[in-house]
C-alpha cells in the first residue's frame, strides 16, 4: 500500500508534542529548517530507524496534547522516525484510544462489557448521549471492559490539551513535586535525549476522571465539570479481605502509602530483593522452580522454566517484560496490585531481570489505568533516586532500569508476542511460534514475559523459602491465588484464597445473592458453570477437570434477572471488535459467530438449531486453526452456555 498524506502539515501544537519527545529534529530530513548542509547528505536514517519503537509513544504524545491524529500530525512523525506513512497509519488505526479523524479534546469513554452490562451501562450510555448532545464538545464512547468491574457501572473521562491551558489536574497523585518537575509537570512528556538510547517513552500523565460505580449526573459531570467530579475511591476499597493478617500477596494493601518508599520498607520492602543478591541468579530461579510458581495470566507456564530458558541464551542482551495489559472482561487484580503496592511490582522486575540476565524492562500498562500509570512513574522515580534502579542497584553492580510503555485499547496486547510488537511499533498482531520468546522475543532477543500478579508472588517465594510457599495451596498448583469477583454478589472485588478453595467458598465471601442463575469463570474467554457445580475447587487441573478454565482468576456472578442471550451476544461483539484480523478463522469466525447469535437471539429450540449447529461449527475452525489464544477462546463462553445452561432451549 502506498499511502501518502500530500501537503497535509502539522500543527505547531503537534509538532510541539512529538518533539517533546523525540527532541527537536536535527535536520530537514527530520521535518527542520532546510540547511545548506541538508543537501549535501542524508544522516540520521539509520538512528531513526533504531527509534521505531517510540511511534506508540509518538502516537499518545499527539493524542494526549491535540485530542485525535491528522495527516500532518503523522506524517511528521513518520519523518523523525522514518516509519513508512502506510505502516504508521496501520499502528494508529489499530488502537480503540486512538482517533484518524477530528474529535472534540473531551471523550468519555463508558464501559458496555459483561459487568456494566449486567449493571445497566446501556441505559446509562444512553442517557449521557441524549443529556450531552453534540454541542457538548464531548465524545461519548462505548468501551470495552475498563477493568473497573467490581464497581460497574463505570466511566472514564480523558481530555487532551496541554496542562497548562487546562488547569484539570490528573486523577491519581504524583505527590513528590521532584518528580512533576522532572517530567515537565502533570500531563507533560519529558524531552527525549534525541538518540533513541537510555530512558526513553517518558509518558506523559493526561488529564483524567474516573467514575465508579457512574450515575449520569457524575459521568457528565466528570466530562463537563471535573472539579466537580466525584473522587475515585481508594485501591483498598476494592479488597474486601483488607486487614486480614493471612493475607501474602494483598497484606500491603490499606495498610502502607503506596506513593511512599519508606513506608514499603518498614513493611518487608526489598528484602527479597537482598535475599535474591545474597541467593545468586541461578539459586533464585532455582527457588521460583521449587515453589512451582505457574503464571497467573491465564496460561499457567512454569515460571522457573521460563526464567532458566532465558538465562541460558548464548544471544544478549535479554530483555524483561511485564504484561500488565490487563484487558479481559473482569479482570481487575493487577490494577489493584498496581495501584495499591506499586513498589512491590518494581522489586518483583528487579528481581526476574537479574535472575534472567536482563538490564531493561519494559511495563506495559493499560492506557485505561490512569492510576496505576501515576503511581508507578512515581515508584520508578523513587527507586531511582534511591539507589534501587539505575546503574548500581543496591550497590551491587548490577545495572537495570524499567521503562513503562501505555497501551492503547487492545485486548489483542494481552498476547506476548503481539505486546512486543505493539513495543516495537508495529500493530499487535501475534507472531507465530516458534521461535518462542525466551529464543527471540522483544528486538529479536531472548525475553521474559511475565504478568503483574506472577511477578509479585516471586517476593513471598524469596522471603518465606519455596517450600512454604509451596506448602499453600494443592501440590500441583501451589501458592496463593488472587480472584476477581463481580457481578450480582454483595461484596465484589479482588480475593485472595489458595489454591484449592472451591468456588462455593469464595462466592460466600463474596456474598452470593439469591436467583443465581450462571457463574462465568475465566472471563470471556473462559466458561459457565451451573449453581449446582459452586464445589468446583479453584485450580488449573480442578477447573479442566470439570469442563471449565481457571483463566487469569475471573469469577463472576449472574442472577436470573441478567438475559443471558444478551450477555452472550455481548461476548461475542468483543471477540469480533477484538480480533486483530491477522489470521482467517478468527478474523471471519468472530463475524460469524455474532451473525447467529444476533439471528438466534429471540428464538430457542427447533427454530435456532441450525444456527447452533453452525455456532459449533466456526467455534471448532477457530480453536482448531487459529494463531493464538484469542480465536482459540472465542467459541469457549458460548459454547459452554449453550452445553451447560441450555441457553436456547
């Protein structure tokens, strides 16, 4: 495709944006003035090719400053980066934050997934576009899952524009005014070096308001009147079991500052991160073998063998990532863990980055976690103001540093290989396997992926030792386990049990309400479960047992006034709106999948049969030829309502 943008000039606003970033451009190469020197060579392309991967972050400077991306805006930064204007156009179009053509600087985004669905999010959209109108200036959006589930109905509200000019501070604190200097203030990006090494992709921190559980007076309130806006509750708030001594993953929840890195240490802060230095590399990955830590994505990989493989490689250097892309409907802990215990996140990297061999790590963060973004920019600074990042941790000799990187709107991102792309500046699309990414992961070299809440459980491993720690739980799934629950209970939020609690036993926690008709395990890409299977026990080889996924710790909740074929075709709206379309079953499987269940939606027995018989037809083409784990899942939550619960009889 040869895509071109004519004429089309940037902004002296966006250009102000990019080169916030990026430095100011060296050449008229680069979009500067034209010198005489310009013409007698070309220079920089081979640097600004090495810079590819800062065209998402390029790509969120503009949308953060002007509201949306012009042909200018990016054909500008197509120049300073030296990305072909088709492949750019392909990123930016890829991603559900990211707007191509003109929108007000206001968007409010409401969730419309499983929870707010059952918690009336369609009435509320409604409401909020009839009472806003066009002449608003604001943008309402349908969102998929804002992970904001266990206080649903839920909205965000993001406003581009320079700070300055809007006077809306950021909604979750940088509180150390050192460090709003250090990045030019709330919302502004920090100027790049120029050369695409070192610290780089600083992001900026933009104007946002987050309201749950949302009434339409708050929504619009947040979008038109933000000092008005009501003030997001604390993370503790969304951890019933606050205060509950037992506690390991959780304990530091409502009981330390989260934005203090004092505080984290007179709570057991960076002793694991001693221990693993007193340890050696290969004796920690030996005790995170030993525990039988598995990751809490969803896969459930042995987390030793991972680390093992990574280290072994011959080919440097070795790069660590955590996936906190966190995009499944229901799905909150690692928002949560983030929010709540930031610093616990920067040791657990530190820690898997030098038992791997690795000296950077790249956090890749949801860019609907506003929050979590403040709070963990905070705690990278810190660190590295303290001695605990940078280029003598602890004064050890070891040099690491961690880079946060914000996604965009991609559930697609979840997957590890399409994360190293969305890294690299590419489109998220999943990479086929082999090589794995422990051979060529992230820039072609040997990468460690873990997600937050895996990488967290490696602190209670070092300070416990692997065998009490494998002492929690069952044999083979051993350890804590973190659960998000929502929908109809009474108590929804993040849980911590270990593994072999059953299902009936968290839901009672939970405070399970009466008229239970269906509990959806694994999200969206997971199953349903009758009332009559709640002693289920919550572990990998429990679930499969019984037919179902454990997933990433999705448990929730529907009582018999949730329609279930709504809740059904609202599943399958999200795989098809979801679907990279990279590979053919997923790509036209999740169309046809929402085609008959919009047909089937009013009817049951006889006269949906032959859409039925079609459902499980495309459902066996996706999980049979599918390249990942998304068009291998889209058929799971239908099916499994249609076998289990009877959904069209």
């Amino acid at each position: 495709m040869d895509l071109r943008f004519g004429d089309s000039k940037p902004t002296d606003e966006e250009r102000a944006a990019v080169d916030a970033l990026l430095g100011p451009p060296e050449s008229s190469w680069e979009g500067a003035d034209r010198s005489d020197a310009d013409l007698r060579w070309a220079r920089g392309g081979r640097e600004a090719r090495d810079r590819r991967d800062q065209l998402l972050p390029a790509l969120h400077a503009l949308n953060d400053r002007v509201g949306w991306i012009s042909e200018g805006a990016l054909d500008y930064v197509c120049r300073r980066l030296t990305v072909p204007p088709a492949e750019a156009y392909g990123v930016a179009t890829f991603y559900a934050m990211f707007s191509v053509r003109p929108r007000p600087a206001t968007v409010l985004h409401v969730c419309t997934d499983l929870a707010c669905t059952a918690a009336g999010a369609s009435e509320l959209c409604a409401t909020v576009e009839a009472r806003l109108g066009p002449q608003s200036g604001v943008k309402v959006e349908r969102s998929p899952c804002l992970g904001l589930c266990e206080r649903a109905p839920a909205t965000l509200t993001i406003r581009a524009g320079h700070p300055a000019r809007l006077g809306v501070p950021p909604l979750g604190e940088l509180e150390d005014e050192a460090v709003q200097a250090e990045s030019g203030g709330p919302g502004a990006a920090a100027p790049g070096d120029g050369t695409g090494k070192g610290r780089r992709g600083r992001n900026t921190l933009h104007a946002t308001a987050v309201c749950a559980p949302a009434t339409p007076d708050q929504a619009i309130a947040a979008a038109t009147a933000p000092e008005t806006a009501p003030t997001e509750p604390a993370p503790e708030t969304a951890v019933p079991q606050t205060g509950t001594p037992t506690l390991t993953l959780l304990h530091r929840i409502g009981t330390t500052d989260p934005t203090s890195l004092d505080d984290y240490r007179a709570h057991g802060g960076y002793t694991a991160l001693r221990r693993a230095f007193a340890l050696g590399p290969a004796a920690v990955i030996r005790e995170v073998t030993d525990a039988g830590l598995v990751g809490r994505g969803g896969a459930a990989f042995p987390t030793g063998r991972k680390w093992q493989a990574t280290a072994a490689q011959p080919d440097h250097p070795h790069y660590l990532v955590c996936n906190a892309d966190e995009s499944e409907p229901g799905t909150f802990k690692d928002r949560v863990l983030m929010e709540g215990d930031p610093y616990a996140l920067v040791e657990a990297m530190t820690i898997a980055a030098y038992a791997t061999g690795a000296h950077r790590g790249f956090l890749y963060l949801r860019g609907e976690y506003p929050r979590a973004l403040a709070r963990l920019t905070h705690a990278i600074e810190q660190a590295r103001t303290r001695g605990l990042l940078g280029d003598d941790v602890l004064g050890q000799g070891y040099a690491f540093d961690i880079e946060i990187r914000r996604g965009a709107g991609a559930y697609i991102c979840g997957e590890e290989t399409a994360l190293f792309n969305s890294i690299e500046g590419h489109r998220g699309e999943p990479r086929s396997k082999p090589p794995f990414p422990v051979e060529k992961g992230l820039f072609g070299k040997p990468t460690v992926e873990n997600n937050v809440e895996t990488l967290v459980n490696v602190l209670p491993i070092l300070t416990m030792g692997a065998q009490a720690y494998a002492a929690i739980g069952t044999p083979t799934s051993t350890g804590p386990k973190l659960f998000c629950v929502s929908g109809t209970v009474a108590r929804p939020g993040v849980y911590e049990l270990p593994f072999g609690a059953t299902l009936g036993e968290l839901l009672t926690l939970a405070g399970v309400r009466d008229n239970l008709r269906a509990v959806l395990l694994g999200g969206a890409a997971g199953g349903f479960v009758r009332p009559d299977e709640l002693d289920i026990p919550l572990t990998f080889e429990g679930t499969r047992e019984a037919g179902t996924t454990l997933g990433s710790g999705v448990v929730m909740a529907f009582d018999d006034t949730v329609p279930l074929p709504r809740l059904l075709l609202r599943i399958a709206e999200f795989f098809r709106d979801e679907s990279c379309g990279q590979c053919v079953p997923c790509r036209v499987g999740t169309v046809r999948q929402e085609e008959a269940l919009h047909r089937i939606a009013d009817r049951t027995g006889a006269a949906a049969a032959d859409d039925i018989a079609l459902l499980r037809e495309v459902g066996r083409t996706m999980r049979d030829a599918s390249i990942c784990g998304l068009g291998q899942t889209a058929w799971n939550a239908v099916e499994s309502a249609i076998d289990r619960l009877g959904a069209y009889e």
